[in-house]
C-alpha cells in the first residue's frame, strides 16, 4: 500500500474527508485562552493553524513531537 492509499484509507476509517495532508514537526505551541496557534513544519516551509486549547489538550501536542496538518479549503488565494 503507497503513502496515499494509506492516508486515504486512515481518512476513511475517521470520518474525514480532507485530502491535503502535510506530515512535519510540532515547532510551536502557543496557548492564548481559549485557543493557541501551532506551528508545524513541513520541510521546506512551515503550516500555522489557530486552534482550540482543547484540541490541543486532547492531541498533546507538543514542540519536537511528529503531527499532520490536514487541510481542506473550497478556496485558496494565492498572492505575489
């Protein structure tokens, strides 16, 4: 089974549909009340999502531990 199709497989048994899927290491947690902003990166670049304080409780994320962004969006803009 490929890297895709297990991706694919585990979206499926969770429930998500999200297909963009960027695998990298927690660099930054930072908890603001109710939510907090993680940093990931993701070789070469980096992805940054605000998220409850309770999803990361419940993730136990942490700077240097292995997480995967997962990314759905109807819209992406991109600017120069």
């Amino acid at each position: 089974m490929t890297e895709v199709e297990r991706l694919r497989a585990a979206s499926s048994r969770s429930g998500l549909s999200a297909r963009n899927r960027f695998a990298g290491t927690v660099s930054k947690v930072e908890i603001d009340g109710l939510l907090a902003q993680v940093e990931i990166v993701v070789e070469p670049t980096r992805v940054i999502a605000l998220v409850t304080r309770e999803a990361i409780d419940e993730l136990g994320l942490k700077p240097g531990m292995a997480a995967t962004a997962l990314v759905k969006s109807t819209s992406v803009m991109v600017e120069r």
